[in-house]
C-alpha cells in the first residue's frame, strides 16, 4: 500500500468534486492565509472557520489530523523558532504557527479527499514547473520504497537487538535514520544515471 | 562491416579515491552477437557498462576509446548513443521512475520528441514485447520484481536501441522469472552485453565472454570453452557452472571437460 493511497479517496462527499477546484481552494485558502496580518489578527478566524466547516463533508478523523499534524509540527516549531531572535517575536513567533497549522490542516483536507496523481495531474495542467513537478512525483514514486527500506532495516536491527533500553532504541533510530539518509543518496545517484540513460537532459 | 560496440584501451579511475577501475580494457561486440562479462564484485563490470553509455567518464575524454556501431562515443552524440545504446540497470526500483508504468515506459521516447498516439502505440507494442499487455496503468510499487524488470525493458526497448547492456538482469528473481526473463532475452534481436554471476544464463545466450579482474581484461573467449577451464575460474572468483560439469538426461547439450 501506498502511503499517499488513502482509503478516504472516494468516500467523502467532497471526493467526488473537481480536483482542479479543490486544489484552487486550497492553494487560495493558503494564499490568502500567508497574506494575513504578521500577528495573531481576528482575520484568521476566516480561513479557520472555512476549514471547519469544509471538515464535515471531508469526513477526515480527528485522530488522523492531529497525528499529521504532530508531525508537521516539529518542521513548523522549528520554523516558528527562528523568528524568536528578533526583538518583539512573540506576535511573529505565534503567528508563525497559526498560520503554518492553517496551511497544513487545508493540504491535510485535500489530500484526504484526493489522490495524489490527480493533484499532480492538475498541477501539470495548471503549469506549475517541470522542476517542481519532477520532485514531486519522484517522491511519489519513491515513498514506498523507502518505506520498504526503513522496515527492512528496522527488522534486522531488532533481530540484533537484545535488551530494551530506552536510549538503545533512540540510539537504533539515529542509525536507522542516518543509514537510510545515505543509502537515500546513492539511490538518487543511480536514479539520475538511469534517467540519463534514457536521455534525460 | 563495423563492429555494434568497439571498446579500445579504456581505462577509468574513480575520482573520490582515485583507484583504476578499469584498466586498458578492449574487446568487440558483433552485431546480433551477445557476449557475457564476467568477474568478481568489484571487477569494474558495472563500471564497464556505464561507460557504454555514456554515463561515464563524468567528463567525455577528447580521445575516444569506445565506438557504437562505428561511431566514437564524444561530448557531441551523447544522445544518439543514449539512444542506440540501451541500459538495463541492476535494481529496478532505480530504474522505474514515474507514477504508472504507461508513463514510465515512455519516458524515454518523449526524451526523443515522440508524443501523442505514436507514443501510446509505441508503449503498448513494446509491453506487448515483454508480455506485459494490458499493464499500462499499473502502478511501479504493486508489481513483482520479474514485473517490475519487465517494465524496465519495455521502457529501454521503447528507444529502439540497438545494443541492449543488462546489469545482474536475473539478480532477485526466482526460478520461474529467471527462465521467462531468459527466453525474453533470447527473442531479442541486436547486440546483447550482459554483466552477471549468472552462469547457466551465460552458457544458455552469450556466444562469448570476457573476464575481468581488478579493471584488467584477464581473458577472453567462446563460453564453453572459457567457462569450462576450471582453473581459470576459480583463480578469478568464479566457477564453473553446472550444465558444463554433468551431462543432462534430457538435454543435447555435451558437458565440456
């Protein structure tokens, strides 16, 4: 299974609606979110309540999109985080991770209701660049196969793994991670020779 | 007449650790001939056939040392010999690239400016090739690794090369995928330059083998005979298959001793 292939896709009432307009929608409700005042403003209450009430007819659960969201938030506060090193930051820091929460939970919205291929289709009618698009699908692309990779090498790593300590375990994930960062680099290698191979420029 | 692939003392030398990879390496490919490139891991096949391609050396030497059907590979016709020349890489997964297998075997066409109802034909007729009929909009992760190789194929055989190079072209498949991809193979018209430890895949196609060693050209010459010298074989990390040590009950072929 594919980790962008959700069950969701199909059953919501707002699965069967144009792509092309729920990728306009979202896109907007991001434009116009990125646009909002550069401090916590009552006007973040209009792409909030849109979401909110677009939800219901999304049928997406609670858990999913608090699950997702925890994940995009490590990248968010990280973000949000920087803006602290200015003086006045509070407003700009808070801001930051209302409007990042925004943007996500709108992606989450329409990701649920649509199938990836058909949001890079879209993308593609839209024009959006090829350099983009490629990226994109690459990702697409390869998502279950570092899926498969990053299980592979948890399996042997438990196989191998005798007592349960807590640090071990953070220590086996650093592993995991920084050997799959490199193995991830030399397939893109041999992915870009292979493209070459058939005349990509 | 030209050979399909003339390669003359060529040598490469890694440039991270600057260790020769290959070294002073010819040998010739006739053109509907198909020759086998054996050797030990880290021989310098693989590296052998990037440079078929064009792929290496990173930056295309002034003096040539490789020439497809006649032609010298150079920093102007690496498109053409990308084309005339197709690669089959080891692992598919590096080679299958886009969402569905329609769109990946088109890749390289579209490469080359075919596009529109050419292109669609041209897909189906080369799935067709390798027995994949009806996979258009499969999608890469849900098929078999005999699939998934397949596909790869069809998408080389789209650019109408005519030189295929096959890097460990039956590496993870099973017993049943290995014959079926064998007698794909074997249908195949062309020049065919297969890098592998297959063997019994060797002795079945290629007419003639190359062995190297540490980048070197250690030997060269027809498959039974070469593969038979079992002296030769071991002293260079490999052995001699098994069709050649005993007779099969059912098969005509003579073990050579």
């Amino acid at each position: 299974m594919h980790p962008l292939e959700l069950e969701s896709h199909g059953r919501a009432p707002l699965a069967g609606a144009s792509s092309r307009l729920k990728l306009l929608a979202a896109l907007g409700i991001i434009t116009l979110t990125a646009l909002l005042p550069r401090r916590p403003h009552i006007l973040y209450l209009i792409p909030a309540t849109t979401l909110l009430l677009l939800w219901p007819f999304c049928r997406m659960p609670l858990g999913y999109a608090v699950r997702r969201l925890l994940v995009a938030e490590m990248f968010i506060l990280g973000i949000a985080l920087l803006s602290l090193v200015r003086p006045a930051a509070a407003p700009i820091f808070f801001s930051s991770l209302i409007k990042s929460n925004l943007c996500v939970f709108s992606m989450l919205l329409l990701t649920w209701t649509t199938p990836f291929q058909d949001v890079l289709q879209e993308l593609r009618r839209l024009r959006f660049p090829a350099v983009m698009l490629t990226t994109l699908a690459l990702m697409y692309r390869y998502l279950p196969v570092l899926g498969e990779e990053t299980r592979r090498m948890s399996r042997a790593r438990a196989s191998r793994t005798f007592a349960r300590r807590r640090l071990g375990t953070w220590q086996s994930l650093a592993l995991i991670i920084g050997q799959l960062f490199i193995r991830s680099a030399d397939r893109a290698e041999r992915i870009y020779l292979a493209m070459c191979a058939r005349g990509w420029k | 007449m030209s050979a399909a692939v003339e390669v003359r003392k060529l040598s490469y030398q890694y440039p991270q650790h600057g260790r020769l990879a290959l070294d002073q390496v010819s040998f010739s490919v006739g053109e509907e001939e198909c020759i086998g490139v054996l050797g030990p891991n880290g021989a310098g096949k693989s590296t052998l056939l990037l440079h078929l391609n064009g792929l290496l050396p990173e930056h295309v030497a002034p003096a040539p040392s490789i020439w497809i059907g006649g032609e010298p590979i150079g920093p102007k016709n690496l498109d053409l010999v990308r084309q005339r020349v197709g690669l089959l890489f080891q692992d598919p997964d590096d080679q299958l690239i886009s969402a569905t297998v329609l769109e990946d075997v088109a890749f390289g066409p579209r490469q080359l400016g075919v596009e529109g109802a050419i292109l669609k034909a041209l897909v189906g007729q080369c799935l067709d090739q390798v027995g994949l009929s009806g996979f258009e909009d499969r999608q890469p992760h849900r098929l078999s690794h005999g699939e998934k190789r397949r596909v790869c194929l069809a998408g080389v055989l789209a650019c109408k090369p005519s030189v295929l190079v096959l890097d460990e072209p039956t590496s993870d498949l099973d017993p049943r995928g290995r014959r079926e991809f064998k007698a794909l193979l074997q249908s195949l018209p062309g020049a065919k330059i297969i890098a592998t430890h297959d063997l019994e895949l060797v002795v079945d196609l290629c007419s003639r083998v190359i062995v190297l060693d540490e980048g070197k050209l250690v030997a060269e010459g027809a498959t039974r005979a070469l593969l038979s010298n079992e002296e030769l074989m071991l002293a260079h990390g490999l052995e001699k298959p098994h069709s050649l040590m005993h007779r099969h009950p059912h098969g005509p072929a003579s073990p050579v001793s």
